[in-house]
C-alpha cells in the first residue's frame, strides 16, 4: 500500500501496525479511484495485483466491482503478476521514490538490505523497473499516484506517464497530505482521461539487459554468486544480464535470497 493516500509511516503500512488496518482500507479506497476512472474511459476488465509486504491488504469485499483481484505470494512477477500483452495499460498506485530519495517511505523493494540499484547503467527502483519490464511486455504505464517525490521520478523517468501527488513529502516519514476526497477524485479523473486516449508503449529496455544492485550486506552479494550468471561488481554488488521480464523474475529470486539469510523484515 506504501504510498496511498494518508499513509507516512510503517505503523501504517505493515501488518500488526497501530493503523494498519486503517491503512488497507485507504489503499482499497486508492485502487478504487482507478477502478472507476477505468470503467469510465471504457475499461471491460480490471485486474487488480496486491504486490505490497504480504500482498494480501486488500480486502476482497472492499474492492470495487468491476476489478479481479490477484492475492497473497509468492509471486514470480511480483507486483506485475498477472500482466500481460493482453492488457491496454498499467495503472501504478501507490508507488514511492527509490532507495536513497528523501521521499516518504522511500526504499527499493526491501527496506533495508537494497542500497541502490541500476537498470542499463540508469539509477532505477521500484517505478523504472517495473516500468521497463512492462514495455518488455509490451504494456504502457499510463497512470502513477505517490508522493510528490515518486511522480518526479516516474516524470523523470518516463515524461508520457501521467502522474497524481496525493501528498507532498516534507520528510521520510512525514508529509503534507492532500485530503482524501480531493485525492481520489484526482485519481479517477487522471486514470479516466490518461485511458481515453490508448497510451503508447514505450520503448522496450536494451536486450540483453544489465541490472546492478548493491546490497547492504556483503554476505547477500557472496551467496548470489552461486546462482548461475550473477557476478560480482565489488564485495556487495552483483550484476546480471538478460532480457526483460526474465530479468525481473531473476531480481525476485535475489530478493528471497536476501530475506533469508538477513533474518529482519523490511520496514515497509
């Protein structure tokens, strides 16, 4: 859920926090702006993938109609299960800036273990890659909402990609909110008139590709190494090369590794 609206801290975003439950419901209020917006530009199908922490916040009966539901883990494509060339368009909701961003929430995939990563050289997180391997797809990324930080990344990033600030970071963990009401309707509208005209694909990634990711830990980088094609940059950075989305199936099976052997779930 990360970046829905009103949320800004772990209390709010992990399982067992103070607001968490609070805080599913705002996301399921989030993917339901985009729901709507969607159907009103003509959308026949939805298909809505939880892909934050366990990836079961949503709560099925507070999903709007119209949307199927992909639920729990694990999942190879992680938050792009179930795209694919058949979709018209990819809405991100919810995104923060990458690792290093003073954006709220700010981190890539793991909150702690994932220092910086690079996608062809090109500093990326969570918005670039899953961007990149949607192209591989052959799927645009129409519509993304965050925080400000997160749309200037994904403008950065892509500039054809519409983009909704539902709060303005003042801080990692604090931010100027926009109201909830105002928010979503900025959603609907924005997913409604990105979706009206058909959005073009991007162009895909480089083939092979080349992602890079330095880990805080030296022993993640060393156990990578046995996997077939990993090789080491330096003491806590792998690389590897391949054609996108199979890169980014790899990339999930390094996360898991990573997991196991830190012992300390991310902060968000």
């Amino acid at each position: 859920m990360r970046l829905v609206t009103g949320l800004v801290d772990a209390e709010d975003v992990q399982p067992g926090g103070r607001d968490y439950e609070r805080g599913r419901l705002m996301m399921a209020e989030d993917v339901n702006a985009a729901v709507r917006g969607a159907v009103a530009a003509g959308a026949t199908e939805v298909t809505v993938n939880d892909g934050h922490g366990p990836m079961r916040n949503i709560l099925p009966e507070a999903l709007h109609p119209a949307a199927r539901l992909i639920r729990g883990r694990p999942k190879q494509m992680g938050m792009l299960e179930g795209l694919t060339p058949e979709h018209d368009a990819v809405i991100c909701v919810g995104y923060h800036s990458r690792a290093g961003a003073l954006g709220v929430l700010s981190h890539s995939f793991m909150g702690h273990e994932i220092e910086d990563m690079w996608l062809d050289g090109r500093p990326v997180g969570e918005i670039g890659l899953a961007h990149a391997t949607a192209a591989a797809i052959g799927v645009p990324v129409a519509v993304l909402t965050g925080d400000d930080c997160a749309c200037t990344e994904m403008t950065e990033w892509d500039p054809s990609v519409s983009t909704v600030a539902v709060k303005d970071a003042r801080d990692r963990f604090a931010a100027d909110l926009r109201r909830p009401e105002e928010a979503r309707a900025a959603i609907e509208e924005t997913v409604a008139t990105a979706l009206s005209a058909p959005p073009r694909a991007s162009a895909p990634a480089a083939d092979p590709s080349t992602l890079t990711v330095r880990w805080q830990s030296a022993s993640v980088a060393s156990t990578l190494l046995g996997i077939p094609g990993v090789t080491s940059v330096d003491s806590r950075t792998v690389q590897a090369q391949g054609a996108l989305p199979g890169l980014y199936r790899l990339f999930g099976v390094w996360m898991r590794v990573a997991a196991s052997l830190t012992n300390q779930p991310p902060y968000c």
